[in-house]
C-alpha cells in the first residue's frame, strides 16, 4: 500500500510543478515530466513518437491560447 502512496504522492507533485507554470513555460510540451511519469507508474512505450506537421503544430498552439484566454471561436 506505502507503494501506491508513494507512487500517489511523487505524481501530484509532478503534475503540481507543471500546473504552477507561468508565461511560455506554460506552453510547451514537457517531454521530462511524461517521462517522470512513466517512470513512476512504469509504463512502456508500445509506439515511436511522431509530430503534427507544423502547420497542425501551431494551429494547436493558437487553440490553446484561446482556451487559456477564454477567446471563443
């Protein structure tokens, strides 16, 4: 059980550090708390990653702007 706790706990802390983000550091993908994650929880990976083209890449951007800023479309 102290496992699960613990496992619990260094999660929320993560997830935590990321919520607490200001400005552009709020922005970006953060490859190394996924990996913390998986880490703790040890998950495998069952695919290669692959990005959106750049034109999908910065139209998400633009969506999540406005979802940070409460801009309807």
């Amino acid at each position: 059980m102290e496992d699960i706790e613990t496992r619990y706990n260094e999660a929320k802390q993560i997830i935590q550090e990321w919520v607490d983000k200001q400005g552009h550091d709020r922005c970006w993908y953060y490859p190394d708390l996924f990996s913390r994650l998986v880490e703790i929880f040890e998950i495998k990976t069952t695919k290669d990653p692959s990005l959106p083209s750049l034109e999908e890449f910065i139209e998400g951007c633009r969506r999540y702007q406005n979802e940070e800023y409460g801009i309807k479309e």
